[in-house]
C-alpha cells in the first residue's frame, strides 16, 4: 500500500502508472519511457519492471529515499534475512524489486541521519553537546563532542574525522537541523575533500527515528556518566560508541557491527 501511494509522488512512475492503466487516454510520457513502456505492466496498481525476458517482473519502488530503505531493511535487517552482506542483501530485494542502480543503494553509510544532543553539562574544553550520525542501513553510530555553537564547516570536519575516513561519502544526509546548516555542511564537506561534486540534502528532510532512538540511549548513559564525571563525559565517547555498535539492536535483533 505504501508503494502505490508513493507512485503519485514521483512524477516519472506516475505517468506510467496512468499510461498502463488507461490505454487509450493521452499521457505524456519521454521517448526513453515510451522505448521501455513493454517492460512495464501495472497489477493491482502495482508496477511492475521486466529486467530481462527470462526473469519474473518485479515491483518497482517510486524515488522515495524512505520507502527504498524500508525495503532494504526488511532484506537486511530482520530476522528472517539473517543479517545478510551487500551481494546477498541485493540479490534478496532484486528477486521481488527494482529501481535505477540499485545496487548502489545496498552498502552501509550510503545514506546517513545527523542530529545533535544538547545541554550536557559542561567538559573541559567546552563542549556541552554530542554530534550524532547514524548510517541509515546499518544502524551504525559514529559521535563527536560538540560545543552549543557548532558550525556547519565545524561539523563537517568532525564527520570526516570521525565517519568519512573509516566508511568514504555518503550520498545523502537526513537532518531536522535548518535546511541552510545541512547545504553549509555539504559544502564545506566537499571543500574538505577537494572536490567540486553538486550534491544536496536529501528529499525528506526529516530524520527517520535513527538518531532519536540513539539519543534516548545516550540520556541515559548522560545521566549516569555525568553523575559521577560531570566534566569528563567526553572522554567516554569511544567506549560509549563502541558500546552502541556492539549491542543487539532492538529493531533488528543484531549488532550494528557488520
């Protein structure tokens, strides 16, 4: 139900949708959907693409940066998948789906949340707050202390340091932060890196629950570290994080270690 009713949000699949559906009614569509219009059929008002002539059709998945990861967690996350690699995650969700490079889509850090803790108290160098990303498929965390004044080139430099050189660039950042911050991030993050490459924030700005259900674990561990070391919290990061990735994740019942 979630895949029909993304269809009408991509404008490309939509009309391909409404082609299929009604033969003779007059839909624009390009040259290149026309060409490729016989591997398309809608079932159920599902759509379905013919890869090649000897395989099933398979459900093709709208442009919908949320929904896709959806689908790539149920074949990489859930019990029944057995926590797959990224050559058995993929043949997983091709058997039943497709979408333009797909293949590219089933490696870890693709695709990543950014979100900030604040009013932690106080620690030696000032910082009172913990930068948080999380990769999207994995549920892996990467944490950095932050002072409450953080800027975007700041905290591009500390995901360099912290993410880009363990796990190369990610193609799409999901933030609640000011749209502004997150397109100042991409900048400076490709100036670091030296490179004139256009990219930019992803569809759904909205963060999808990653970081949040990290940040709940980390009020936790705040409080019961700050009790004690009020000023030393930040030292701790490292185990902290290790911790994170190193416990069974509730949703998916394995490791974020991969």
């Amino acid at each position: 139900e979630l895949i029909r009713e993304a269809y009408t949000e991509d404008n490309d699949l939509a009309g391909l949708v409404e082609a299929l559906s009604a033969p003779n009614k007059a839909v624009e569509l390009t040259a290149r959907q026309r060409s490729r219009l016989h591997r398309y059929s809608v079932v159920e008002g599902l759509l379905y693409y013919l890869v090649d002539g000897g395989d099933e059709p398979r459900i093709v998945v709208p442009n919908d940066e949320d929904l896709r990861h959806r689908v790539l967690y149920e074949a990489h996350d859930t019990p029944l998948s057995v926590h797959l690699g990224r050559e058995k995650t993929y043949t997983s969700v091709a058997r039943n789906f497709w979408w333009p490079h797909m293949y590219k889509w089933v490696h870890c850090w693709r695709s990543v949340s950014m979100d900030f803790i604040f009013e932690l108290p106080a620690d030696a160098r000032g910082h009172t707050g913990i930068l948080v990303f999380v990769c999207r498929l994995s549920k892996m965390v990467g944490l950095a202390a932050v002072r409450k004044s953080v800027t975007a080139p700041q905290a591009a430099q500390l995901f360099v340091d912290n993410v880009f050189r363990h796990h190369g660039l990610p193609e799409a950042f999901v933030s609640d932060r000011d749209p502004r911050f997150v397109s100042h991030f991409w900048q400076h993050l490709f100036r670091l890196l030296g490179t004139r490459l256009d990219m930019s924030p992803a569809d759904h700005p909205q963060t999808d629950g990653q970081t949040e259900r990290v940040n709940r674990v980390l009020e936790d561990i705040r409080r019961s570290v700050c009790a004690t070391e009020p000023t030393k919290w930040s030292t701790l990061l490292p185990q902290v994080e290790f911790a994170l990735n190193n416990a069974v994740h509730s949703s998916t019942g394995f490791t974020p270690f991969y």
